[in-house]
C-alpha cells in the first residue's frame, strides 16, 4: 500500500503542476493590425432558447467589428425563439433565421444544427456560439488575429462562468476543476504529435472556413454526443493546428440554472474529459476524493500535510484560470466534490439505459 501511496501523492502533485501551468501561462488574444476586415459568419443553433437569443443578438449588435453576418438555426423549438429572432432580423439586416425541416437519421439535433449553418455561410471564418453566450469588447477581431499569428484551424474558449445559484455554484465549477487540473491547455497549441492533448468547448467555436470545409467535422461526427472534444482531436490527428483557451469578461455564459439542469448537462459529456473511459473517471474522482486516507497513513506527517496542501492549491490556481470565485470554490470544494461523483454515476446510468434525454429529445 505504501507504494500506491506514494502514486497518489505523485499525482497530486502533477495535477498541482498542471494547473499552476494553466494559470501561470492562460493565453489571452490580443489584437494585432488588421489590414482587411474579412467576412465573420457567427451561427448559431437554437432550440427553445427564447429566454437566451435575443440577449446574443444583442451582444453582436454592439460589436465593433461590422463584418459579420449572424445566422440562426432554429432546431424545431417549440417556444419563441424563431420569434425572437425575426423581431431583431427587422432591426438588423445581418440577422437571418433558417429553420429546420426536421432531423435525419443519425444525427444529434446539434450537429446538424452546425452543419445546416455551415452550409449557409459566406464568411472567410466561422464562428459557433451556443444562444446562452454573452460576448462583449473585441472578441471577433481578437480571434481573427490570434488564429492568423498561430497559423490556427481552431480556435475554442471556455467562457467565464456566471454562477447565481447554490446549485450552479457546486456544479458548474466541476468541468473546469477537471479540465485544468489534468490537461495544460497551452500543450493544446504547442503540442501537435498527440491528438489526446487536445480540448475544446462547443459553446465558442471558431475555425478556418477553408479547413472546416475541407474536413466537415459535424458531417463526419453527426452522431456524436460531445462533438467538440471530438472534433479537436480529428483536427490534430490530422496535423492541422488548434487551441482551447479559458475566457475572461468579454465572453460568459450562465449555462445552467440549478443543479438538476446541470446534472443533465454535464453527465453527457463528463466521460469525454478522461477520453471516453469509465474506469479512468472513476479512478480519478475515488483518488481525488479519498486518496488522503492511504496518504496519512502510509507516509511520512510532511507529505501527507504537503498533499493538502496540493489539494487547496489546486481549486485556487484552477478558480483563477477560470475566472472564478477562489474563496467560493473553496468553500463549496466538497459539495463540488460529491457533485463529479453524481455526474459520474449518471453518466453510467445513461449509457446502461442506452441514452439520455435533452431538451425534449431522446440521444444516445
């Protein structure tokens, strides 16, 4: 037992490592001179999101940056969404709604959302946001600039989080405690050998419309559950070069709005984060939780004091890559805790049941 002791105090140790590197090196775009001003196709996919679009709608008309045509795909929503979305296309003529004539066979509603939008697009780039987006200051240019200095096919972002309620404050913080406490995302850009480094969030997605073409990946991952992870990782295997930043205040979103709303969300895409295996999301939320225990008892008072304090710096640098609360996080570290664990487990359930449903649709 000493020695998987000595393995679990190692990986605290990593974990510390990665997230230092996460926060130490976050990358932020910043805008370079722009010579030209080309074409920004923003689209977006929507279904029963009336409470949401007109806010992203919003948010695009006060863009500086003018040159951008925003196109809606309404996804058979069975609220006002598609009426949201004409009131604000009378008001700004950039605006177009496309709706859905219904969902093929062997695809996720989302996917082919993103590729309907695709198909309609005229920009030299492409951006997809999810309705519950809210963008600010210069985000577009900073994106054309950024993916022109790195030569980038992809360029993803976690948004800055806004958490209202207890239930978003213990669940929300999850996917990021896992993301960058595991993975340092600057390795995403620098590091092209191995597709498993790679990250991405389907929230902000912004490609090359030259290679999205070229691969279509909503085309060929049409049946995928978490399309975003998926698709970096086909990307780099296929050498081209990406990367997957975490966001400050001119991109938010709240993404849920209690815990059971969350809960649904985040266990269809909680396995994707340990490259789709169970036993891997299992190991690591039994180390991370109790891994303390064979700590104190096999090694030596410092170390097991040391892997404390590996524990509390870890949800400090993670909290301030993020963007995120420090002193809330640590406060709530341990309903946080049981909260992966939950996602988990209902990850396990869903896939024994042979899906899951979201937003009045059966996926599998």
């Amino acid at each position: 037992m000493i020695v998987v002791a000595y393995i679990i105090f190692s990986f605290g140790a990593l974990r510390l490592m990665v997230s230092f590197i996460n926060l130490a090196f976050r990358e932020k775009p910043r805008r370079g001179t722009l010579y030209d001003k080309p074409l920004v196709s923003v689209l977006i996919p929507a279904r029963n999101e009336e409470s949401n679009i007109g806010t992203l709608l919003g948010d695009l008309d006060e863009q500086l940056y003018e040159n951008v045509e925003i196109l809606v795909f309404d996804d058979m929503s069975e609220d006002e969404t598609a009426k949201v979305v004409l009131s604000h296309s009378e008001r700004d003529k950039r605006i177009r709604l496309i709706r859905s004539e219904g969902l093929p066979e062997g695809w996720t509603g989302k996917n082919y959302a993103c590729h309907c939008l695709a198909k309609e697009a005229g920009g030299r780039w492409l951006l997809f946001l999810d309705a519950d987006v809210r963008i600010s200051g210069s985000i577009i240019p900073d994106m054309i600039s950024f993916a022109k200095r790195h030569r980038l096919a992809l360029i993803s972002i976690f948004p800055k989080q806004i958490m209202i309620s207890t239930g978003e404050k213990i669940s929300v913080p999850v996917m990021n405690y896992i993301l960058l406490s595991l993975l340092p995302l600057v390795f995403v850009r620098e590091v092209m050998r191995f597709p498993s480094l790679s990250a991405a969030n389907g929230q902000f997605m912004f490609y090359d419309t030259e290679i999205y073409r070229r691969v279509q990946p909503h085309e060929k991952l049409r049946n995928k559950r978490v399309e975003d992870i998926a698709g970096a990782r086909m990307l780099k295997r296929m050498r081209h070069r990406i990367a997957c930043l975490t966001g400050d205040d001119s991109i938010k979103c709240r993404m849920y709005r209690d815990f059971r709303e969350a809960a649904e969300g985040f266990s269809k895409n909680i396995i994707a984060y340990f490259g789709n295996s169970f036993f891997a999301a299992i190991l690591f939320w039994f180390v991370t939780t109790f891994g303390f225990i064979p700590v104190f008892i096999y090694l030596q008072l410092w170390q097991a004091l040391a892997y404390i304090g590996f524990g509390f710096l870890i949800r400090v640098f993670v909290s301030a890559a993020s963007g995120q609360n420090i002193a809330q996080n640590l406060f709530y570290a341990i309903p946080q805790q049981m909260a992966a664990g939950f996602f988990i487990i209902k990850a396990i359930i869903n896939s024994l049941k042979g899906g899951y449903e979201w937003k009045g649709r059966s996926v599998r």
